[in-house]
C-alpha cells in the first residue's frame, strides 16, 4: 500500500465522492480495471457428472500464451462489460475506452475511476483521440464542442501574447491562494488558477 499522504488522500476522497453521487445518465461512473489471464487446454477433456460418478477434470494443460481482460462496471447503472485482448498496451486501452463511450452515447461527461497503471495515462487518450472513432453525430458534437471551448477560452496563442482568443483576466499573486491544476479536453490538456485558500 502506497504512503498515506496527502496527495493519497485527496484523491481517495474524490473515488468515494464520486461513488457516493446519484445516478446521473449525463455523467456517468465507471470502475475500469484489467487482469492478466493464462490460455489454457486440457491435456485431457472433463467428463461430466454422471449417475454414480463425480464430473471429473484432469489437472495436465499446455499453456497456450495469455490475454488480458478489460473490465468495466457502472454499479449505479446496472451494466457491465468485459474486453479481452492480447495486451493491456495503451492501443487497448484507448479501444476499451472507446467501447465504454459507445455504452454511454447521451452522457456529456464519463467519470472512470482507475488505477495507476502507466497505460492509463494521458498519452494513451491522446492516441484514443488521435484515432478517435466518433460513433454518431451526438459524439462528434460533443468531441468538437468541447475542444473548441478550450481551443477559445484556455489555450494559449503566440500571435495573441499568450492570451486565448476570449481574453482571460490575469490573477494576481493574492496572499495564501492556492493554484489547482484544472483538465480541460477529457484531461489531455491543463490550466492553473489561483483559488482562495
């Protein structure tokens, strides 16, 4: 188990914030995992259970390689899904994560709640977005109305002074304030602010 500090435990209390939210179609949360698994065959095959006689199954395999197992549960939704792949790389990742947006089509936000496994990164969605599948109008909208609200209030220009095309207020330095990291584009870019303490 990791140090409990306190980067530990902010975010442990925003995993139990978000499973103590109502169920909210427009942003739902999903639990996303993955496990190796061995590919196995019988040396020999079992035999059923018969009048008399237990079922019986030999303990002898070859091992033929293994896979791994994406799963995804949105307990207050009441689905589930599993995605067997040849890996866990960032490509199947991004494809798992694509399949969890096409369980999803009305929702304006997906919250999933990972691990932090290193294909569970930033880079792996900007591939997933780099080679972004939209599944209907609906998500092409969405994809492109959220990066267009970042491309205009938060993204930096050089030709604009290191402004965004919608001026933004500069932030003082205020006494005891605190800068927060905010994601914008599903968490692939990011801006500070200065919050009150």
């Amino acid at each position: 188990m990791p140090e409990l500090d306190t980067q530990y435990i902010e975010r442990m209390e925003d995993v139990l914030e978000l499973y103590a939210r109502p169920l909210c179609p427009a942003e739902p949360v999903v639990c996303f995992d993955e496990r190796p698994v061995q590919l196995l065959e019988w040396v020999r095959p079992a035999s059923s259970a018969c009048s008399g006689r237990e079922a019986r199954q030999d303990y002898a395999y070859f091992r033929c390689g293994t896979a791994n197992l994406f799963c995804a549960v949105a307990p207050k939704a009441g689905w589930h899904f599993v995605k067997a792949t040849p890996n866990r790389k960032s490509e199947a990742f991004a494809e798992a994560l694509r399949d969890i947006a096409s369980q999803c089509p009305d929702a304006e936000t997906i919250h999933l709640v990972l691990d932090n496994l290193s294909t569970h990164s930033c880079r792996a969605l900007r591939e997933l977005l780099d080679h972004v599948v939209v599944l209907n109008e609906a998500h092409a909208r969405r994809l492109l109305r959220e990066y267009q609200r970042y491309y205009n209030a938060s993204r930096t220009h050089l030709s604009l002074g290191k402004d965004a095309p919608e001026r933004r207020e500069l932030q003082g330095s205020e006494h005891g304030a605190k800068v927060i990291e905010l994601r914008e584009v599903f968490g692939l870019h990011h801006r500070y602010e200065r919050r009150a303490a």
